[in-house]
C-alpha cells in the first residue's frame, strides 16, 4: 500500500506563530505527532509519504501517488480538512479520517470511507485486518481508552525537521481535573495514562538519532496530572540529559497547582524544562468556581512567580466571557498579566466546544449559537453570554491592544528574563551563523522597517545590559511579540 498522510492548514492563531517563525526560517511549530504515530502503527512495508499543508502544498500528482490517504485534523482545522478530503476524493482516493475534530464534532463531518473516532492504538489494527480481508467498516470507535505501552515511537523521520522550530512528543494523555470548558477530559478521560520511562527515552534516541537540538515540547495536556509516574521519569530524562550534552530545550504544559511542589520543579529545572504553560484563566475566583477549576487556588501571581524562580518561563492561557466576570474583568486581566511577568499570554473569548460539560449546561439553557471555529481569539461567540456580547468583544479587543503594545509587551519579556535566569545557556539548535542570520533578520524587521523601531532597540539596549547570558530567550521573546501584534491587527483592531 501507498499511504499518504495530510495534516491540514492551520489558521492563523495563537499557537501558529507564523509572524514569528521566519526568522529563523522554519514554516511551522510542530510536526503532526498524531500522524507520525499512526504512521509508526502500520505495517512496515507500506510506502509513506507526508504533506503538512503548514509547510508546503499538496500537489494533485502526490495524491494521484497515493492507495489511501490517512487525514487528521483538529476543530480549529476543519475548513482545510473538508477541503483535502474533497481534492482527495475528487481523484477517487480511499480517505480515511481521525483526530479531535472528527471524535468530538456535532457536524455534518466530509464524505470520507473511513472515520476513527477516539485512540487508535487497538483500532488501527484491526482496520488493517479488516483491509486484507476486503471486509472495512465506515467508522471504528474506540471501545476503551487503551494504555500507552501500546504506543510505538512514533515515526519522525517521515517530517522534514529542517522546517519545524521544535519537536513533538507525548507522555501522556489524560488530566484528573475537570473544567467545565475542556473538551480534553472528555476525550482522554481523567485518569491521566503515561508512557514508561523507557518509552520516552527511545523516543528522545530517535530525536537524536535523527540529528534533532533545541526545543522538544512534551505535548501533554497537562504534563503533571499522573505526578507519581512524572517524578519517576524525571530523574531518568536529567540522566538522559547529561549523557548526551542536554541537546534538548523542554517545553510542556502543566496545571497551576505545579507552583505547590517545590520537589517537583527542581526536578524539572534539572531535567532542562525552560518553558511551561499554564491554564490561569482569569483571576476572579467567583470564575474560576463556576469553571470548575478548583486546582487555580490561592495567590496566582505567587503561583506564576515561584514557577519562574525556577528558571522556566512562563506562558499562559486567559479567558474572558465567563456568567461571573465582572464589569472590570478587561482592566483586572491586563493588571494580572503584567504583573505576573507573563509575555505570551492566550487571551481569548470564552469558547463552548462541543460535547463538554460547558457546551451541555448551555444547550440545556437555551444559549448555543452553533458549533464553534475551535479559534478563540478571533472574535467570535458560539453562545449568549451575560455580558452584553458587543461590550466582551470590545473589552476582549482591548486586552490585546494593551497587553502587545511593545512598551507592555517588551516590559514584561524583560522581567521574565529577570525572574527566570538560569546557569547553563539554552540549547537553540542553531549554530553561530545561522544564529546571527536570524538575528540579522530580525533586526532589519523590528529594528528598522517596524513602526515600533525604538521600542525594539530600547528592549535590544537594556537585554543586553541586564540580561547578556539570555541574549537568544530575549531575541525569541521579541520575534513572538511581533507574531502577537500582527495577530492582534488581524482579529482585534
């Protein structure tokens, strides 16, 4: 079999970073893990081939190539799958489809053969046996969430890493938590399931392997949610580290209550995490009670502040559009985000995804306006809220005005860097000249041909004076600035 793998386009949002990603010429974040798993879960002999419309087009003789064609995709990408699905089967191609987007959609879904709905570790084989015996079935759902020792290194070498600024690995899936909002419990349940310690370190081998330095981001859900098997496996990664030159920067998302387990982030630090994501939401607790986020307790900023003592930055999601958000919930979220000293800060609207606890309660109340776009940031409510909706919108509008104004913003990157000064520099995966190529390019964009020119040599000024050792953190900050205000000038103005 010839199998072709699709990964649809992204839009242009938050965890995109398409203003920022071109220099240091890459085209995307991350590679598509999803696919590269599955490609690793069927038969060797079959022919592969990857096109992730995020890094280059896909060609109508590629798909012509193909015997079938494998398609995943997540809500925010759902009008490029339909899209692909309609190309591929415009050639008469077998297509199958998977991923978040079909397992929780409401939608009328695209007319495809095959459609995988939840984990495919137990379902994929016998889609492949069912295959050899001409006896396919149209959708195969996952009867059980299966354990990770099922799941095979997942097959890097099929994505063209020069293209990708980090890769991707997974851990585990699951969280023990259960906001309202989060369609992530309902479809990895709350137990949190993790891989071994063996596991993960054959996959970061294979990184390495496969000449891979800089940034690996551990794309769980939340990093800490089975902390009894992530205090085992930390020890083994800081082994792994320094027997191999730490070749890897970490970057994983985690909930707030981490700041409670000093251990923990020591263990961390140690084991090379430079960058955590946080799920804050807003810091009025009459909001997080009605979220259902009970682990967002007690002094927030002190939360964020002792994270970052421990040499990792912070980045963060915030919400606004909650039934208990207050008439100053803008001003109160703009005060929180600067003095937390968080410089990628997630703002976004209040969005009900389909099938969550959030998306029921609405329904039942006669609320929802239809399924959402799964981008929260630009604009758009998929129900009533409580708030007049043109005022959130506006008052959404004006958190992204201020917090990316360069003053805010470049203020905020500085005191990070303060606040999380570290004694080994960060591996970039970059060497001395295409490090001062990217640099060079970033200085002709911000420096001289941006409105914000004196802002950006301002920032340039006082990094290096203060903060000399973290000259690359500070020049990576400012190319995500420019990413967050070109954002904002699409969606927010």
């Amino acid at each position: 079999m010839k199998v072709l793998f699709v990964n649809p386009e992204f839009p242009d949002t938050y965890w995109s970073f398409r203003h920022a990603l071109p220099f240091e010429r890459k085209r995307c974040a991350f590679p598509p893990l999803g696919l590269l798993t599955v490609s690793a879960l069927l038969p060797k002999s079959w022919e592969r081939r990857l096109v992730d419309l995020n890094v280059r087009p896909l060609k109508s003789a590629t798909i012509q190539w193909a015997d079938i064609v494998f398609v995943t995709g997540m809500l925010v990408q759902k009008e490029s799958v339909h899209e692909v699905v309609r190309r591929c089967k415009q050639q008469g191609k077998r297509v199958v489809l998977g991923g978040p987007y079909v397992t929780t959609t409401i939608e009328d879904l695209p007319a495809v053969d095959h459609i995988f709905r939840g984990e495919a570790e137990t379902t994929l084989p016998q889609f492949i046996e069912d295959l050899e015996r001409g006896q396919t079935k149209r959708t195969y759902q996952a009867a059980e969430r299966p354990p990770l020792a099922t799941t095979p290194v997942a097959d890097f070498s099929l994505a063209d890493m020069k293209h990708y600024s980090a890769m991707s690995v997974q851990y585990s899936r699951g969280c023990p938590f259960n906001c309202e909002f989060c369609d992530i419990i309902e479809i990895y349940g709350r137990v949190p399931r993790t891989k071994s310690n063996q596991q993960m370190l054959a996959e970061f081998d294979a990184l390495l392997r496969l000449g891979w330095r800089g940034t690996v981001f551990i794309v769980d859900d939340n990093f800490i949610g089975n902390k009894k098997n992530v205090r085992r496996l930390l020890p083994a990664l800081t082994e792994w580290q320094q027997k191999n030159g730490h070749p890897f920067s970490l970057l994983t998302e985690a909930s707030v209550n981490l700041a409670d387990d000093e251990e923990l982030l020591a263990e961390m630090q140690r084991a090379g995490f430079r960058r955590v994501f946080l799920g804050i939401e807003t810091p009025v607790e009459e909001s997080l009670k009605e979220a259902q986020k009970s682990q967002n307790r007690g002094n927030l900023l002190d939360s964020v502040k002792r994270i970052q003592s421990y040499g990792m930055e912070v980045m963060a999601g915030f919400i606004v559009g909650f039934d208990n958000d207050p008439e100053d919930i803008f001003e109160r979220q703009i005060k929180f985000i600067r003095e937390s000293a968080i410089p990628l800060a997630m703002v976004g609207l209040l969005t009900a995804l389909p099938d969550t606890q959030l998306w029921r309660r609405l329904e039942k109340e006669g609320r929802l306006l239809g399924e959402s776009s799964g981008n929260n940031t630009n604009c758009s409510l998929n129900f009533v809220p409580k708030m007049d909706a043109a005022r959130l919108v506006e008052g959404y509008k004006s958190i992204m005005r201020t917090i990316y104004k360069p003053n805010e913003y470049y203020q905020r990157a500085l005191e990070s860097l303060r606040r999380t000064t570290q004694k080994d520099s960060e591996p970039t995966g970059l060497d001395t000249i295409g490090a001062l190529a990217a640099f060079s390019r970033l200085a002709i964009k911000l420096g001289l041909l941006d409105r914000e020119r004196k802002e950006f040599w301002r920032f340039l000024r006082r990094t290096v004076r203060f903060h000399p050792n973290q000259f690359s953190q500070s020049m990576r900050l400012a190319a995500m600035g420019y990413h967050f205000r070109k954002l904002n000038e699409a969606y927010g103005e």
